[in-house]
C-alpha cells in the first residue's frame, strides 16, 4: 500500500541515527545516581528530534503553535484539518505561549495517593496491605507514600475535533556499557515499575500508550532488557486499553515520527501507518 504522507526527512534521520549511537560514558565507582549528565543530553537529543518532527509537519502545511499548561510546560501544537498533535517542546520559544486545556490530557506526574484511590480505595488498601504494626501500621498507612508521585519523561497527545484520541506517555532511557561487553546493571529497572504504572494510568484515558525511546545500546551489547521488554508490550497487546512500544534502533524511531505524521496530516491509524 502506497504512503498518504511523504516519507521521513533526511534531519528526522540524522537525529534518530544519532540517538541510537548515543552513549554515556563508562561508569566510574561512587558516582551517584543523578550526579552525571548525560541522562539530559539524551533527553536533549531527543527534543532535537520532536523539533525534526516539527519541521517536517510544518512543510507538509500542518500549522503550529507554541502552547503550555500550568506546571508549565510547552508543547508545539500541529494542526491540520480537524486534527491537532501535540509534541514535547524542550525549550521555549515564546513568552507568550497559549495555556492548553483541559490539562488532564498532557499530565505526566501521577500522585500514588491518587492512583489508589481509584483502585482499590485507600480504605480497602490500608485494610488489605498495612503492617499491623509499626509508623505505617492500620489507618497510618497512606502516611507511607503520601507525597510520592510517579512521572514519566514527556507526553505526546492525539487529538481529533476536539476530543483526546490517545495519549502517549514516553520515557527515554540510554544504557550504556562500561566494559563494551554487557549493558551495566541496575540501570533500567525503573522501566519495570513505570511500566506497572502505566497499567493503571492508562485505564484513564480513551487510549493510552507506551512509547520507550532508548539508545542503541540495547542492541549492541549482551542484555536481559531488550528481550524482556519486547516479552511485556506483546502480553500488554492482548488487552485492548494497553499498548507499549521499546525503541532503540533509528528505524524503530523513525517509525514513531511516520506514524505521527501520517495521523496528523491524513487521518490514519499511526501504527498502521508505521508499517507501510
């Protein structure tokens, strides 16, 4: 079947070529976590590839408009048509940016406290799960994560004649490998748990997806994440409220720029779209 859409432009995959040859560089003993910066190098990379995105949306005729919520972070809003896509804007560009609403859409950052309240009820958790002794025991044990919140790295939001089709939640994660060998340990098993996570923010929106964007370090190193991963987003597709996508090749991020575009600019079924 034909493409509706041109194909990827050529800086849309110098960028993606470049995120997956991203590297840290080798662990070094006693360095904390969150001490180095590489994690927001990626995460800028990234950004320069939501501006690629951009860049070809826009020759394509789709409008774009800088707009922001109240944390406040900004998004590029592309239009065409009826349809309106929303992409992480890393840095702003204007001062006077428009306020997006309802800001339910471009959330990233779930209270815990909330999460059980819709399930299963604070009440039934602390009667089911609390210690029977101790700071956290009976009726005390909401004081346990109270306060704590689960957040993803950035959004992206679908949106149709003014009705949210899907929400993407996104993380980026780049591993890296400091004997050249295997992808050092302890390093993604964060993913695990915002993928737990993400199970029951899902249930929330009309349609919510996973995308994990990563380095090519997955593919060039002996790992247990690459695998592993790809083993959850296929049992997650036997739910219909869930999907999950990991990403750590240029194709496989090119192919989440395609379908996007091919959404935005002919109303098509983006994973589809990405297939073609």
């Amino acid at each position: 079947m034909p493409r509706v859409t041109p194909g990827p432009s050529r800086r849309l995959q110098q960028v993606a070529a470049r995120i997956e040859a991203f590297e840290a560089s080798p662990s070094i003993a006693r360095t904390g976590t969150g001490s180095r910066r590489e994690g927001r190098a990626f995460e800028d990379l990234i950004g320069e590839f939501w501006s690629a995105l951009g860049d070809q949306l826009e020759r394509a005729g789709a409008v774009g408009a800088e707009v922001s919520d109240s944390s406040p972070r900004h998004w590029m809003r592309w239009s065409r048509q009826d349809r309106d896509l929303y992409l992480p804007l890393r840095l702003q560009r204007q001062p006077d940016s428009q306020q997006v609403e309802p800001s339910n859409w471009f959330r990233t950052e779930f209270p815990v406290d909330e999460l059980i309240a819709a399930y299963p009820g604070r009440s039934d958790a602390s009667r089911r799960w609390a210690p029977t002794s101790g700071s956290f025991s009976g009726e005390r044990y909401p004081l346990m994560y109270s306060g704590l919140s689960t957040i993803f790295d950035d959004t992206v939001v679908l949106v149709s004649a003014g009705v949210l089709r899907e929400k993407i939640l996104l993380e980026y994660k780049s591993a890296k490998s400091s004997g050249k060998r295997q992808i050092d340990g302890n390093a993604h098993e964060r993913l695990s748990f915002q993928i737990m996570q993400y199970l029951e923010v899902a249930t929330r929106y009309p349609r919510c997806t996973l995308e994990v964007v990563a380095n090519g370090a997955f593919v060039r190193y002996r790992n247990k994440y690459h695998v592993n991963f790809h083993v959850q987003a296929e049992r997650l597709t036997a739910f219909g409220w869930f999907a999950m996508q990991h990403r750590c090749t240029a194709r496989e991020t090119v192919g989440l720029a395609t379908g996007l575009a091919d959404w935005l600019l002919a109303g098509a079924d983006r994973r589809k779209a990405e297939q073609r």
